[in-house]
C-alpha cells in the first residue's frame, strides 16, 4: 500500500516539530521528513539552484536528528526521515552513531534520506571540496554500513580511514535503516545502484530516469523491486499521484510551509484526505 507523508523546513518560528508529528500521526498520515543546513555562509557565493533570494529557512533549521528524536519519543507509528542529510558535512562515527540511536529510539522507524548539497561554501566550511563530495558520500554510507552490522568495523578508503572500532548499539532495522538517494542527475543512477535502498526525487524532476535506474541495477545483481521509490513536494492532485503509482513510486510526500499551525494544519488535512482517497483506490 502506498505511504504518504509531509516535508517541512524545521525552524524556530515555524510549527513546533513535536506538535507537527503528533498531527501528523493523528491524521493517518505515514511519515515525517526535514532537511538540514548546518548553517549558510553569509557570503553567498554560490546562487540559490531555485534561482532568486535563498528564503530565510535555510539558515533556521533545526538540526534534524534533535529534532527526529524529540518526535520519535512523542509519536508511536509515523516513520521519521532527513530530507535529506547532507552526509558530507557530517563526521561519519559520529553520524553513524545517530542514525543508530534514533532508529531504535524509534523503534526502527528512521528513514536516511541522503545527498551531496549544492553549496560549495558550506562544505568548504566542514573541509570539503566541493569537487570531491559524491565521493565522500560513497565512502561515509559504504563505511556506516560497516559500523551498522559489524562488531568490529574499519574501513579505509580516500576521505574515510579507520582502524577497527566498537560502535553499539546498532540499528534497529537490521543492516541499517534504508538509505534513499535525493537526487536526479545521470551519475546518480549507479550510485543508487551500488549503496541505496531507494530513490527519492522531487516532484518533476522524476521523468524519464526510472529506466535509467533499472538499467544500473541490473548491472549490479538488483532488480527496480528491490528498491523503494518515494517523491518529495507531491502536488495535491489525485490524478498526479495516480500517474506516479503506475509508475512505480510508493511514498509520497507533500511539501509543507515553515509556518505556523494555522496555516499547517488545514494543509495537513487537505493531505490526509487525498491520502486516503488514494488508499481506497
């Protein structure tokens, strides 16, 4: 059965995430999800991808793991996920360590939504080239798989290098929550392919790529069953989402403003009854 569920930029001035996840949960809604920015450098050297001002939530977001747990402890079902974290400006022990935590919080309810970001200045700031960043994506995953189901894990490659190491507890979905991959150029085909459970693109840019996809994972020993296909920013239209279930894609997330709850909840509800249409189809 298809799951939906909501993204929201996590600030300080827009609905508590608590409360939002509490309401997302009543509502009969599958999931959570929030990005994060560290922080954006003042100089604003690299241009907005959406073209314009870069909009004031960039730099009021949350941390989304504080954020993820604080609603893991107040909701019961709703999986909880980033939207998504940018790996690169993370330290991989300390990351794996939080993805791990939060997922048995949750009861095993985490989901991992990856990226490399696109501002080369914020990266710059966390010693990271920007050139160099899907590679560091690649090896911080392929290392945290390592910490997830080993004993003693190590892993040494170019960006990540680490003697064997402890590093409990474990996640509570077995080999680690699932890893879906945020983004849509022709390179990120394989990269699904070789270290991702899924694929989750935003809504418009998913045309045309699925069979791409396929295509590399096959080439791996997988199978397009294999993986999950979940959307970002789905519009509120039925027709819309019928298209993408015949598609394949089985997760559907609408995107939410970083506003207060009476601006929120009536979009919530507007989502919930689309949510269920679509289920009784």
């Amino acid at each position: 059965m298809a799951e939906f569920g909501a993204l929201i930029f996590p600030t300080d001035y827009a609905m508590h995430p608590v409360a939002l996840a509490k309401a997302i949960e009543e509502r009969g809604l599958d999931s959570l999800f929030f990005p994060e920015h560290t922080h954006i450098p003042a100089s604003r050297r690299t241009p907005y991808p959406a073209g314009g001002d870069l909009p004031k939530e960039y730099s009021h977001t949350y941390d989304p793991f504080v954020a993820l747990a604080a609603c893991a402890g107040a909701t019961e079902r709703i999986k909880l996920g980033t939207g998504i974290c940018l790996v690169v400006e993370r330290d991989v022990i300390t990351l794996a360590k939080e993805i791990a935590s939060i997922d048995r919080i949750s009861g095993g309810r985490f989901i991992l939504g990856i990226g490399a970001g696109w501002n080369a200045e914020e990266m710059e700031n966390h010693g990271i080239e920007y050139k160099h960043r899907w590679k560091v994506v690649r090896e911080k995953i392929l290392a945290m798989r390592e910490i997830w189901t080993k004993d003693e894990a190590e892993f040494h490659g170019e960006f990540v290098d680490f003697d064997p190491i402890w590093s409990n507890p474990k996640p509570m979905q077995v080999g680690g929550p699932p890893v879906l991959m945020g983004a849509t150029s022709k390179w990120s085909y394989d990269r699904i392919a070789e270290y991702c459970d899924g694929w989750l693109p935003i809504a418009g840019l998913d045309v045309g790529h699925i069979p791409e996809i396929e295509k590399a994972l096959v080439n791996r020993g997988r199978k397009l069953s294999d993986i999950t296909l979940a959307m970002f920013g789905v519009p509120a239209d039925e027709a819309f989402i019928e298209s993408k279930l015949a598609d394949g894609f089985n997760h559907f997330v609408f995107g939410l403003p970083p506003e207060n709850e009476k601006i929120v909840l009536p979009l919530l509800d507007q989502y919930a009854v689309i949510a269920e249409k679509m289920r009784n189809n």
